[in-house]
C-alpha cells in the first residue's frame, strides 16, 4: 500500500462492483479519480483480471504530472501485466467459488396490525383523516399467529427482507498459460467470473482473455501483440435493483407489510386491504423488479489490442513504434412487461388487479475508441564515468464517443379487461405508437484528437 493511498468499495452491485481510490485525495474540482495506465495504455481497471497483474506502481505529485500533464493532477497508477519468460511453460489455475449474504438486514415494521396503528397515529398527530379502521385492525390481530398457509394469504405480515434476499455462490476462475524460447515469449490467461446476486434477476456473468506475444524476428527486430477482451451479460432487471433503482426504495421500503409478495403458485400480490394504498402504486418489490423481459440481456463488451514493434540498429540505439485500438460498447434493452397483481380477501376469495402502465421499449447503445500510436527514440552511451541519454517521440490520441437511445410505446387503448402485456410486441416496426406519450430518439456524439512531441 501506498502512503496517501485510499481505497474504499461503494458498491456491490453484482456487474457494478467498484471501489474508489483516492491517491491525492478528496479535490473540490471536477473529480478527483486517478489516471489508470494498464501496459501503456489508459483503460478502465474494473475489465482487469488481478491475477493478470505483474506490477502496480503509484505515481503522485510532480511525478505524476511531468509525464502526464494535467490528466495526472489526481494522480497516476500503472499496472503492468504478466508477459513470457524464456523457459519451462507454466500453467496455472486459480479459483474461488465465494458464498454471499447480506450481512446485516434492516429492521423494518412488519406486523401488519401496528403498521396500521402507527399510521393511524401519525394521522391523528397531524390532524388529519385516519387511515385505517378499527375493524380493519382487529381483524389483522384475531389472526397473526394463524399457521395455516391460506389464512397468512389472507392476512399477511411481510418481512420483504426475508422474501427478497437469498444466498448466492459466486465463481471466478482463471486458467493461464506462460512461457517462451529463444525467440518467443507468450502469456495468456481466461477468466470466467458468475456472481447470480443476492437479490432476484441480478446475475452477471463475464468472461475475459489475455494474451501478451513477444516475437524476436531477427537480431535486431523484436513484434509484439497484446490483446485483451470481455464480454459481460447481466439481467436487464438488475438496474432496477440497484442503488439508482427503485425495487427497495420504492417498493420494498416503501411498501406495506399487508402485502404478500410473491404467493405459492408464484403470482404478485397487491394490498390485501382495501383501506391500504398509500399512493404508492404497484409497491410489490417483486413485481418491480420483475419489471423487464429477461431474454435480452444487457451486453457488455470490450477489445484492446496493441501492436509492438521495436529496432536496435546498433549499439545503445532503440526504436519503438506502437498503435493501440481500444473499443467498448454496451447495449441495453428494456422491454417493459405489465403483470396483474391479485388481492387475496376471505370475501372476494382471489381479485385480480389490472395496474396497466405505458408498455414500452426502449434501448440505449453506447460505444467508446481510443485510439493512441506512439513513436519514441531512445539512445543511450557511456563515455568514461558519464552516462548519456537522449529521448524524443510524437504521440496521437483519437477518442470518440457514441450514444444512442430510443423509446416507443404500445398502444394504450385497451378494450374491457385487456391487459398490455397481451400486446405487447418486440420488434420497432409493429409497435404502435401510444398517443398520450410521445416516441422518440436520442443521441449524442463527442470526438476530438490530439498530436504531441515530446523530448
């Protein structure tokens, strides 16, 4: 660990899991994240298998910036990965399968009879209407400690904490490759990564692969090729469940203890009471959770290859010529997918209720290149007791950056107990556009370049 150094996770979202890392500390201008070198090349470190890792050094103050200018001012880490060695070829394995829970849950009101009391309490404070009646919380009270699985369908006391999170397993796995020749050296490792989440429809799944090829051609020639690659998928619904969500904040805390969740046969559930619907409309944590198709995943994906070459053509002198291609791309797609929801009542017996929203579908495409190529001269002599060194180069950068979204609704009109999900189609053109909401399209595009020299 470096001193200064700061690392902190805030988040454990499965897919999103990032940590902050302040080496300068916390600035009061713009932002205050370091700049990632990873071989070279500026990227983001969450896409970077840490058993690939050879080196990690951390630059800061003058350091920093003599190389890097102003894009160091936060500070600079460079990691450097694993290359080939002459010799025996290595293969190594490491894996891990993790069981996750969450550690601490949160307490919330769960008897139904005093979530009613409390409120009506709440109510007399402020002067305003009861909520509920008396009636209403006698009958909760005459059956709380009913075991009998119909009647806890009828009066339920949900503790959405226990009916939302489960354990999960998670697997990361890496198998590498190392070693080389006279003339070859080569490194090159696969990772397979599965985190399922503890919370419904929030499994992630990524795979990546390294590989670092140094080839000595002649005396004096030496090319070099570093690729790296991933691919993630992730439940479309897993943004839902999020901290930028609204599953937990909205539905589960949100919501009320007289709702049953999920029932045996696997139906959502609504308020079971009647006097109970606080304004918050579908506030079943399972039901906006299970808010997208799950048949089209959000995909992830990203390729650097870098491309070496390197001349001695004499003693001292070194020449290295290198061009990088860095691309990533992401693609979401949200087909939002209406669901009824059924109030359980010993009177009615099972009523369905139609909470028909705006069926949409939306999609949002983002994609990113970097593009750098570097020509750099170094020559290096003694001359007695004196060491001399010369260095200059021209370097260029090319980044654009694209964003795309687009939306459009299903027709709203619905006939007597039709219900939207019925409708609902998945392909743009046969979409029909709902009158009351407006579709549209989106986008932006940024590009700029940069040539320097340097010595």
């Amino acid at each position: 660990m470096s001193a200064g150094l700061s690392v902190r996770t805030t988040s454990s979202n499965p897919g999103s899991e990032s940590n902050t890392i302040r080496v300068r500390g916390t600035g009061t201008l713009n932002t205050a994240i370091p700049l990632y070198i990873v071989d070279g090349i500026e990227c983001n470190i969450s896409y970077v298998n840490p058993h690939d890792i050879a080196t990690i050094t951390v630059l800061k103050d003058a350091a920093s910036c003599a190389i890097y200018g102003n894009r160091g001012a936060n500070g600079v880490i460079l990691i450097t990965t694993k290359q080939g060695t002459e010799g025996v070829v290595n293969v190594t394995y490491s894996g891990s399968v993790s069981f996750n829970s969450p550690m601490h849950r949160l307490e919330f009101l769960t008897d139904y009879a005093d979530y009613m009391e409390w409120l009506n309490l709440a109510c007399d404070n402020a002067g305003v209407k009861r909520y509920f009646s008396q009636a209403k919380i006698d009958e909760w009270r005459a059956h709380e400690n009913d075991t009998d699985p119909q009647s806890k369908l009828y009066w339920p006391n949900t503790d959405w904490t226990k009916v939302f999170y489960s354990p999960a397993f998670v697997n990361n796995h890496t198998v590498s490759l190392q070693g080389g020749a006279d003339n070859v050296r080569y490194f090159i490792s696969g990772n397979f990564f599965n985190n399922p989440g503890v919370t419904p429809w929030t499994d992630y799944k990524k795979i990546s692969l390294r590989s670092n090829i140094e080839v000595d051609i002649t005396k004096f020639l030496t090319l070099g090729l570093n690729l790296s690659g991933y691919r993630s998928e992730q439940d479309p619904n897993a943004d839902v469940a999020s901290s930028s969500g609204d599953a937990i904040t909205y539905g589960a805390a949100a919501g009320s203890p007289g709702i049953v969740l999920k029932s045996p046969d696997g139906r959502y559930g609504e308020y079971n009471n009647t006097e109970d619907n606080m304004g918050i409309v579908n506030a079943n944590a399972f039901r906006r959770l299970n808010f997208y198709q799950h048949d089209i995943p959000v995909v992830q994906q990203g390729v650097i290859p870098k491309f070496i070459a390197r001349i001695k053509p004499f003693t001292g002198m070194e020449i290295e010529a290198s061009y990088t291609y860095n691309y990533s791309a992401k693609h979401t797609t949200h087909v939002l997918q209406d669901m009824d929801l059924w109030r359980y009542n010993p009177v009615e017996g099972e009523v369905r209720d139609l909470k028909t929203v705006n069926v949409y579908r939306r999609s949002y495409w983002w994609e990113w290149r970097y593009d750098t190529a570097d020509l750099t001269a170094r020559y290096n002599t003694t001359v007695g007791n004196l060491k001399i060194g010369a260095l200059a180069g021209i370097s260029g950068e090319y980044y654009k950056y694209n964003y795309d979204y687009a939306l459009k609704f299903n027709d709203e009109s619905l006939g007597a107990g039709e219900h939207n999900d019925y409708r609902l189609t998945n392909t743009w053109a046969t979409m029909t556009t709902a009158k009351s909401v407006a579709s549209y399209m989106t986008g932006d595009l940024q590009e700029w370049g940069m040539r320097s020299y340097f010595g």
